[in-house]
C-alpha cells in the first residue's frame, strides 16, 4: 500500500516536472482531460436481426430500378432508418445505364448527429443486378437476380449497426448510404463497345451532387458481398492506395477480434466498385469490404450474378464479424 502511494507520488512529480519543462502549467493538462469526450463502448452486434434485415429485402424480390418491388423497398429502407433514429433524405438519381435505359434510381441517406462536424461514411449498394449473367443456365441470364449477397448483405450489416447507434448514441456523426444503380453495369460478354463507368451509377451521380454541399468525412467504408458463409476478405487494391491506414485499422480489429479466418492480410484484387469513385471524385479515403475468391473464374463467389445468390448463400456468422469489426472501429474514434 505504502510503496504503492510512493509510486504514484513520483509518476505525479515526474508528469509535473515534465509539464514544467515544456512550458505548460499541470492545471492545463487536468483541464484538457477533463474536457475531452467519453469514449462509448462499441455495443453488441446482433446478427440474428442483419439476418433479418436481409431476409425482409430479398422477400421484395430483384430490386431493380423502375420496378415496383423496387419502389418498394425504397420505402422499406427509408422507413426502417428513419425508426432507427437518423435524418433520412432519399435523393432522387437520375441516370441513363449503358443501354440507353433512364433509371429513376434512388439513394437513400441516413444521418446521426447531423450537426456535428466529424463525419464517418458507411455504405453499401441496395439495388440488385437486372440480369443474372454468370448464371449456368442461358436460359435464365436475361432475368433479374434475388442478390441476397450482392446488395442485400451490405445494407442488411448497415441496418443494424444503425440500431445499435440509436441505442448506445455515439461522438462522431454517422451517415450511412445505401446506393442505387450500382449493379446495372455493362456485361461482360456482349457484342457492343465497352463503355466505361457503367457500374456504380448512383453513386457517381451522389458524388457530383451530393446532400450537402462540400460534404465531406474522415472515411468511408463500403459493405459488398459481406454475408456467404466463409467469405474471406482480402485487402482490396484501391482500399490500400487510398486508404492504407484505414486498411491497417480494420484488418487490425479484425485480428483483435478474433475474426482472421474471415479478414485475410494479403492483397486481393482492383474492383471497380463504389468507393472508387467516393475517392475520386469526392477525395474520401475510403475502402471496400468485399468478398474476393482469387481462384474462381470470376474472382468472385460461386453464386455472383447467377440465381443461387439467395438466402442459402447468407450466414449470420459472416454478417456478425463485419458489423461487429465495423462497430469497433467507429466505437473507438476520437
Ligand atoms: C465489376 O465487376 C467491374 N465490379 C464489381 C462491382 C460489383 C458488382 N459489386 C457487386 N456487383
Ligand atoms: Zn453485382
């Protein structure tokens, strides 16, 4: 007990001789940590409810623009947002896709503590590809897709970590995006001339005009294919020349969490996806977590943009070591 006084009494002189010898009275120092805001743990992820989520997004059908299913689900999204606390504002996007088609695509926004100056970025795409190109089948490449993986995933993750922000609060302000027109790129094997920038169309069109002007944040993450069961998530080549930083952080959480059978440290493919163009054009670091399967064909999952990507090819496992990986890291910014 004695020596344990004696030991704080130094660590006191010695942290005021250190203050002294810097030019800054000990008051000033007290006064700096008293003043700085407590840090929230980071709450529970409940996979159970992303799983959910997800399961209600599929149940509309393929969410593909100028549908009704699609309309929809827009209403869905925004609604569920707006019951879990955040200012939502559905921005109207129009785009023309590559054929020519004008897509009434719809992007839908989702603010926590919107006046707040630091900002974090999470989103995902919520609309599903029209056309299941790599399905086995010819017969059935001309029809739309469930994309329970690709786009339900993402948003289903994005859902419930707004829960649990609603629940818990948090320092930072939050928008969560969920894009539209994503998945209605170019295929690859048709017979007309490649058109670049076909992917990805709602959030290009968010970048040039997005909620608020000059909007910017201190990152972004973008959730793509983040619910098959084993998925692996490699470091994606843009995140890392982009954002190297945010890479180490997550794949660092991801270790501390003991999530490494799903985040692998080495580097895996340059996918074209959302988060390029918030780089680009909006100068936010900014990384994707996706599903990458360097030995298959596509480089993708089995079940990308054919009509096996539906609830069999989600697993609340995955689901939970994303969101809980994602609420850590924004839990313990400063
Ligand atoms: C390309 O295939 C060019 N990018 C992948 C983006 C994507 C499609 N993510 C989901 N579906
Ligand atoms: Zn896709």
């Amino acid at each position: 007990m004695i020596l344990k006084h004696i030991t704080l009494i130094t660590v006191a002189l010695i942290a005021l001789a250190g203050c002294q010898g810097s030019g800054k009275r000990a008051g000033s120092v007290t006064k700096q940590k008293s003043s700085s805001v407590k840090l929230i743990k980071a709450p529970q992820f409940n996979a159970d409810s992303a799983y959910s989520y997800v399961e209600k997004q599929v149940a509309f059908g393929p969410r593909v623009p100028n549908t009704k299913e699609h309309l929809l689900c827009a209403d869905y999204l925004s609604s569920e947002m707006k019951r879990f606390g955040a200012d939502v504002i559905v921005q109207d996007a129009p785009v023309t896709a590559f054929d020519g088609t004008e897509l009434k695509a719809k992007n839908i926004i989702g603010q926590f503590n919107p006046e707040k100056r630091n900002r974090i970025l999470l989103f995902a795409h919520w609309d599903s590809r029209p056309f299941a190109d790599h399905d086995p089948d010819p017969q059935k490449r001309n029809t739309p897709i469930l994309g329970a993986n690709d786009g339900a995933s993402g948003v289903g993750v994005l859902m419930e970590m707004a829960r649990q922000i609603n629940k818990a609060g948090i320092n930072m302000g939050v928008d969560i995006i969920f894009f539209d027109a994503e998945d209605y790129g170019m295929p690859d094997h048709i017979d007309v001339k490649y058109k670049p920038d076909t992917w990805c169309l709602g959030t290009q069109y968010w970048c040039k005009n997005p909620h608020r002007k000059d909007y910017t944040a201190r990152y972004g993450i973008l959730l793509d294919m983040v619910g098959a069961p084993d998925a692996v998530f490699y470091q994606e080549l843009y995140s890392k020349k982009f954002a190297p930083n945010l890479v180490d952080r997550v794949w660092n959480t991801a270790a501390d969490q003991g999530y490494l059978s799903y985040f692998s440290f080495e580097d895996g493919g340059q996918i074209v996806d959302d988060h390029v163009y918030v780089n680009k054009l909006r100068n936010i670091p900014s990384i994707d977590i996706i599903q990458h399967e360097p030995m298959s064909e596509t480089n993708f999952n089995a079940y990308w943009h054919t009509h096996e990507d539906n609830m069999n090819n989600i697993d609340r496992a995955t689901l939970k070591a994303v969101g809980q990986i994602l609420l850590e890291v924004i839990y313990s910014e400063k």
